[in-house]
C-alpha cells in the first residue's frame, strides 16, 4: 500500500494504491466513493482485488465527503465535477508502466460518475462494476430532495444545506436535465451491477432499469441488501466482485 497524487485544475487529488507492482504491468481498478464519504468506504473492495491480481486505486473526491484528503471545497462539488477527478486518476494510472488495462468500481454517486465516464471512454474502460450506483440524483434534483436537502428546484439556491454538508447550486444545476440513463448507454464493456432490495436511499428499480440499457450487464440483486453493504450483504458482494474480476482476467489471458 502506498500514496499517490495527481492534479484536476489546480486541484490536488490524493490517495491510496493497493496490490504489489512488479516487472509485468497489472490490470488497474480505479475505485470511486460514495456522497459524503471517503476512499475508505472502498478500502475492502481494493483489498480484495489486489488479492486477486490486480492493482486497485482508490482516491478522495474534490470536495466530495467531510473527512477527505484532496482539495477542494463542497460547495463546488457535482457529479460532473467528480466525472473530471475520475478522468484525472485514470489519465494517471494509464500513464504508469505497472497499468495493463483500466477498470472502474463506484459505490453510489461513485458508481454514477463511474458509469458516466466509462459511457465517455468507452473502449478505454475494460470493465465496470456498480455497487447501489445513484442514478436516482437527476430524479431527486428534480424533486428538490436531494440527500437532506430540501429546495425549489425551480428556484435552485446558491447554497444548499444536506445535513452537515454544505452544496452549492452546480451541485443540482449540472444534473437536473440529465437522463442518467441516455449518458449511461454508450458503454458497452462488461458490466457487474449491485443493488441491494432493500436500499431506502437508491430504489432498487433504478438498478433493474440500468441492467436492461446495458448490452453486457450481470445483474444481482443482494436480498435484504440496504445502501452500503454491511455484514453478510457485504461478504455476498465481495465474493461477486472476486468472481467477476478473476473472470476478466482469465479472459484476457
């Protein structure tokens, strides 16, 4: 395990590589966090897939939780945003000579601006895989309920209170036309979708809608499963991720 650093303008991002380099270049997945959180809502999914070969990155947001480490400030925080730190990781890991190939993991609004981004790389992207991805944020932009947020969205405010997160108005502005679902089409990778039936945060039908846009998708629903797998939802979920990545690799062999 060791540090890294890299630039989204002027910005610096940091965090955390996972997996033991050597001479021959290892496929790469770029882990992305959920609202609010850091890279250590990812830190077991990393574990795990450089037990299985690969070199997994996981990063903070700019201005994406409360406790990260790279800079930037809440209030100018969006998914868009957050699309352009991922893009800024990826362009530095394919930069290495350790990197073989690049694959995304997201959990929640990381699993939304992951799915973004692949639709934008396509072919650059090897694989994808969504835990609870939040397609659901253009929706509740719409509605005016975001998270604890509570506005007009035809009257956006500048900032915005969720909870004990400050947000600015890019925040709704940069999603509230967008159909996630459109934006999401183009990719055409494999993809492994997650979504727990029980999730009161993300409805589990956004998942099930996402599965059919996608052309190369494994779709499993975790029974019981609420936003952010816990306990034996977690260990289900892990032992998915670990199939479906020794399976990539056996296939590019």
């Amino acid at each position: 395990m060791k540090r890294f650093e890299t630039k989204r303008d002027g910005l610096t991002i940091r965090g955390t590589v996972y997996g033991t380099m050597t001479d021959r270049p290892k496929p790469a997945v770029i882990l992305s966090h959920g609202f609010m959180a850091n890279a250590s809502m990812c830190r077991a999914y990393a574990k795990l897939i450089a037990e299985a070969g690969y070199l997994a990155y996981t990063y903070d947001f700019c201005g994406g939780g409360l406790l990260g480490r790279s800079e930037g400030r809440t209030e100018d925080m969006s998914v868009l945003t957050e699309k352009e730190d991922l893009k800024a990781v990826i362009r530095h890991v394919s930069d290495l000579p350790s990197t073989a190939s690049i694959h995304l993991l997201g959990c929640s609004q990381g699993g939304f601006v992951s799915a973004l981004v692949a639709a934008e790389l396509k072919e650059s992207i090897s694989s994808l895989i969504l835990l609870y991805p939040a397609f659901c944020i253009p929706d509740d932009a719409r509605k005016g309920q975001m998270m604890f947020a509570r506005f007009d969205p035809k009257q956006i405010p500048d900032k915005i209170d969720c909870g004990p997160m400050k947000l600015g108005a890019v925040y709704v502005k940069d999603v509230i036309e967008m159909d996630p679902y459109k934006e999401i089409r183009p990719y055409s990778g494999p993809v492994l979708l997650l979504h727990g039936t029980k999730d009161t945060i993300v409805d589990v039908s956004y998942a099930r809608r996402a599965a059919k846009t996608y052309r190369n998708c494994q779709y499993i629903e975790i029974a019981g499963g609420t936003h952010i797998f816990r306990g034996v939802h977690e260990k289900m979920a892990q032992d998915c991720i670990r199939t479906f990545v020794m399976k990539q690799i056996q296939e590019r062999k």
